[in-house]
C-alpha cells in the first residue's frame, strides 16, 4: 500500500480542533507550546476556546491549521506511524507549509512564523472589498478559464483553486469575479457562487504578499523533505530546497493544481490518502478524483486508533 500524507487549506478550521489530541498526547500538545512559543501569544487559547471570527482570520487560520495537522503528525509518530510508511506528502494551499513540516525541511516554529507573515500579507495585499473569490459547480478546469478570461475585461480573473473535475475556484477583481459567475452559469455550470472570504487569494493581485513571502523564505531554514511534496503549482514532486523555495513563492499568486497533483500521485501508484489534521474537505475532493483510492482522516484520537487497528 502507497500512502500520501495529505494537508487542509483555509476553510478548515474549528474552534476546539486538535485539543482532544493535546490532551491524549504529549507530543501534540508540545506542538501547540511550540507554536505559542514561536508566535508569542497563546494561539492555542484562541483555537480551542475562543470565537470562530478570529480564528478565520487568516492570520490566525494559517498557523493553526498547521498547529492542528502537526499535532496529528506527532501524535501519529508517537504511535509508531512515521514518515517511512509515506511516499508523498501535499497540501492545499497554506497545507504546503504542513506538509514541509511534517517532512522535516521547516521547524514548526519556522512554519508558524512564516504562516503568520503569510496571512498578514495576504490579507493587506488587496484592499478590504475590492478583491473577490468565487467557485464554480459543474465546469472542468478548461471551461472555467475560459469564462474567467471572459469575464477580466481589463482587470484580474483567474482560476485560483483547481479542486476537482467539477469544482474550480476563481479569484480577481470583485466585479470581474461577479461576472464570471454569470458567465459560468451561462456556459452551464451548476453553481457559481461568491465565496466568503476575506481576500482573492492565489491570483494576480497577490503579488505584494508574494514578495513578502520571497523575503520572509530567505531568512529560513529549508532542508530537504525525508519524502517528495507535490507541489501545488507544478503538480508533481520535488525534493530540492532550491526548487521549493520559489514554488512557495510562486504560490501565493498561482493556481492550486489540487486535481492534477492527486491525479500524478494515484499514477505514482498512491493508494490511500490521508488527511492530516481539521476537517474533511480534501478527502471529498480526492474521492471524486482518483475514485480507486481510499481516503482516511487523521484529526482525533479515535482516528489514530483507527489507522493503528489498520
């Protein structure tokens, strides 16, 4: 059996997610101290106690995210699963960061750090209400760039998210964004729907947060993954700290080829995918992607359990 380790994006979070996992295992609460510690601030409080609005900030959601599916990783280690029994590691978006944690090429302190100056430069990219993001229901990746290449007239529209065969994510100008969802529904698509976010990630408009990112990356530690990422905008593994360095950065205003990484891992002969921390997002995607694969959620005790009883 092939395994690959696999890490949610935004839109994941929970207030309380991970703490069953703190309180079941050392080695998952020493993650929440470590990023505590990292940031200088109790985000652990935040995440397990506090409101749901300022968890989703993306400041905020970005390293505890990552928090939460590295206390899975520990607290699966601590049982007897680790890496050696993985042949990939991926995430969606800011899951990169986790997947690089759980592979060895960041501290989780570097990775909380970075994922804080990640979010904060995400968000002040683009000023509050002029950037809009928007998914699309029922149209391939190619009918979805058509229609955001349509609706742009001049300014910003691009594919953002490419999460399955049917579900593609555009993100650019708000009135850009409001026309693709016409236009999708127009060239028949199911649903076109503004999403509620607090920025358009992963397009054009992102460039002021990637340079951030390129700055903030140079002043980092990156070794090598003990296993390949598969990249989010290349779609396909690579190992070099120089080549993922600038993938990182590359990513804040490319697209996440989400479909096509899941569709090179399965034709690397991955067999089962398992998501690593909050929610179930990533798994509802992949089974409609590479429908021979099993799927597993790793982001309670009771889960562990599962995987350890196989």
């Amino acid at each position: 059996m092939s395994i690959a380790f696999v890490f949610p994006g935004q839109g994941a979070q929970t207030i309380g997610m991970g703490k069953a996992l703190a309180e079941a295992y050392p080695a998952a609460r020493a993650v929440f101290d470590e990023v505590d510690e990292a940031l200088g601030e109790k985000l652990s409080d935040l995440i397990w106690e506090g409101d749901i609005e300022t968890l989703t900030l993306t400041e905020n959601a970005q390293p505890a995210l990552m928090a939460t599916s590295m206390a899975a990783v520990r607290s699966l280690e601590s049982e007897g699963i680790g890496l050696d029994r993985v042949d990939f590691v991926a995430g969606h978006s800011l899951g990169e960061y986790s997947a690089l944690a759980a592979a060895g090429a960041f501290s989780v302190a570097d990775a909380a750090r970075l994922l804080r100056i990640r979010g904060r430069a995400m968000q002040q990219a683009v000023p509050v209400g002029e950037g809009a993001m928007a998914a699309i229901l029922g149209l391939d990746a190619t009918a979805a760039a058509d229609v955001a290449t349509r609706a742009a007239e001049g300014e910003v529209c691009q594919i953002a998210n490419e999460n399955d065969p049917a579900q593609n994510v555009v993100s650019g100008h708000k009135a850009a964004v409001e026309r693709a969802t016409v236009l999708a529904k127009e060239a028949g698509a199911k649903r076109a729907l503004m999403l509620p976010v607090s920025a358009p990630f992963h397009c054009a408009l992102m460039q002021p947060a990637a340079a951030e990112m390129a700055e903030a990356l140079e002043q980092v530690t990156l070794n090598a993954p003990k296993v390949p990422l598969v990249a989010n905008v290349v779609a396909s593994a690579v190992s070099d700290p120089a080549e993922i360095r600038p993938l990182l950065v590359d990513q804040v205003t490319g697209r996440v080829r989400w479909k096509t990484s899941v569709e090179w891992m399965a034709a690397e002969g991955v067999s089962e995918f398992w998501e690593i921390g909050a929610g179930k997002a990533l798994s509802g995607m992949i089974r409609r992607i590479a429908r021979e694969a099993g799927t597993r959620n790793i982001g309670t005790p009771e889960d562990i359990q599962a995987a350890l009883a196989g």
